[in-house]
C-alpha cells in the first residue's frame, strides 16, 4: 500500500514528504494550538479572538511566514502549484494536531484577566 500512495501523489506531494520547511510549519501550529490550550481557548472562540496574546500574535506571524517560505520553496524547486493546492495538502495535517491539541468544549469560556504576557 505505501508504493501506491507515493504513486498516487503529486510530485509537490513527494517533495514535501521530506521538506525541514513543512516540518517547522507543523511544529509551529502545534506550539501555537498548545498556547490555545493553556490560555483555555475553545474552537469556538478562534473565529473571533478580541485580544490576542503576544505570544498567539507571534506563533500566527510565524505561521504564515513559514507557509509563504514552503510556498516559494516548492515553486523555487519548479513545481507547478497554487496556495489552494498546499492549503489542500496541509489542512489534513493541521487538522491530525487539532485533534491531539483539542480545545475546551464551546460551553467553556476563556479566562481573560488582561493579564497574559505580563
């Protein structure tokens, strides 16, 4: 079965399978779900964050820094791709860490003492 997923994959895809560049993308994200964690966020409260820590503010600048590196990374290497295409492969991942980081139920609401970072 792993020859006919290698087959199956896009060249980006295999690329990829090996690249340092993803592997700091994905530690990144989990550093930051794990901070989420500790701050006691729950899912719920993602799509809105009213005051965001600075350390959350510098895990998500990280974040799409090292995404825009992968991005011009692969098509430095030649490959043809698009950010739908590696937001498509790395979503699946990104969901694996949501599901090992989970985050207080929407029932539960985020402490704020305003006093994170300080």
């Amino acid at each position: 079965m792993g020859v006919l997923y290698l087959y199956n994959m896009k060249p980006f895809e295999k690329f990829l399978e090996h690249s340092s560049f993803l592997r700091e993308l994905l530690d990144n994200y989990l550093e930051l779900r794990i901070h989420l964690q500790e701050e006691g966020y729950s899912q719920e409260e993602l799509e809105r964050v009213i005051r965001p820590t600075m350390t959350m503010m510098r895990l998500r600048e990280e974040f799409i820094s090292k995404k825009n590196a992968l991005f011009k990374q692969i098509k430095d290497y030649g490959f043809e791709i698009n950010q739908g295409e590696l937001t498509e492969y790395i979503q699946p991942l990104l969901n694996k860490i949501d599901e090992i980081t989970p985050l207080k139920d929407g029932d539960n609401k985020r402490r704020n003492q305003r006093d994170e970072d300080y």
